[in-house]
C-alpha cells in the first residue's frame, strides 16, 4: 500500500522563514561548540602540561635512584676490602 505524500506548496516567504530558522539554529550551535572545543583545548592544555612535569618529576626519580644503586655497589665494595682485611688479619696465623 503506498502513501499519497501531499507535498506542501512552499512560498517564498515560508521559504525564507525556514532558511532563517535554520541559520539562526546554525549560529546558536556554532557558538556552543565553539564554546565547547575551547575548554576542550584548555582541558588538554592542562593535561599536556601536568604530563610533562610528571615526566621530569620521573626523570628526576631515575636519576636519583641510579645515584643509589652507584652508592650501595661503592658500600659493598668497602665492607668487602675491610672484611677481607678483618678477616686476613684474625686468620693470619692460619695462612
């Protein structure tokens, strides 16, 4: 079964009615979006930079970190040496 469309006549002026309607809709969502991606740009603008201070807060850590491991390897080396000479001096009769 097929529908009989009854097509409105459109007149000039109901035309431009509509036309009128549609760009003042258009600018309203304009201007909301615009609206919209400007916090959007400052929100990632924000992001961008707490990510590059967590990431020269991180490479600080490293840096740090790799200082530690240098000073316990140097510690361990020392108690070795003064271990070794403890230890030679108490077993020198033995040797």
């Amino acid at each position: 079964m097929k529908k009989n469309l009854i097509k409105k006549k459109q007149t000039p002026k109901n035309l431009e009615l509509r036309v009128s309607k549609i760009e003042i809709e258009f600018a309203t969502h304009n201007a909301v979006c615009s609206e919209r991606y400007k916090n959007q740009k400052e929100t990632l603008d924000r992001i961008e930079k707490t990510i590059k201070r967590n990431s020269e807060a991180i490479e600080k850590l490293f840096g740090i970190s790799n200082k530690g491991h240098g000073a316990i390897k140097i510690l361990i080396f020392i108690g070795s040496l003064i271990v070794g000479a403890f230890s030679v001096l108490k077993f020198k009769d033995f040797i």
